[in-house]
C-alpha cells in the first residue's frame, strides 16, 4: 500500500548496517519509475515476471537478487533474526550483482 512505512524490524536492521528507513515510505511501482531505473532487481521470479509483462523495454535491466534463481522471500510478518537474514542474503545478492554488472 502507497503511503507505508518500513516495518519496524526493517528499519532495527538497516540502522545496524548504517542505513535508514525512518522516513520511507512505500509506493506503488510504475512505468514512469521503471524507466527511470538504471538497473531492476527483485526478490522473486515473480516480481521480474511482472516488471517485464508490465514494461517488456525493461527486461535487459531486469534481474533477481539471488545468482542462484531462488525467490528470496519478503521477511514481512517475520521476527528480528528473519529481517537480519534477510538483510544478509540481500546483501549477498548485491555484491553478486555488481561484480557482473562492473565486469
């Protein structure tokens, strides 16, 4: 829902790597905001799925978070130690991304 904020355990955990969600807040993707991005990346085969469907130009910018193709679920309803996890293999994905991308 547009207008959200993080969950409380997400913006705990994204203080602990020297971030900050205090002041976000979620809205709704669009065809304006996919274009405008240089890179998509996603949690899930689904979300890509629905990116490309919803605008095909961003496919060769489009990639899942996990090199190996497996969905990360979304910690959402999960406790501390889930979001911490999370935050680890999101992390991971990242570092993964761009050594392919800076290659």
């Amino acid at each position: 829902m547009p207008g959200m904020p993080a969950a409380i355990h997400a913006v705990e955990v994204v203080d602990l790597h020297g971030g900050s969600l205090r002041d976000h807040q979620s809205r709704q993707v669009s065809q304006r905001l996919l274009r405008q991005a240089d890179w998509i990346i996603t949690m899930t085969r689904d979300h890509l799925e629905a990116v490309v469907d919803h605008t095909p130009d961003c496919a060769e910018r489009t990639r899942l978070l996990r090199a190996d193709g497996i969905d990360l679920d979304d910690p959402v309803g999960g406790d501390r130690e889930l979001y911490k996890r999370t935050a680890q293999a999101i992390e991971q994905g990242i570092d993964h991304l761009l050594n392919q991308i800076l290659q």
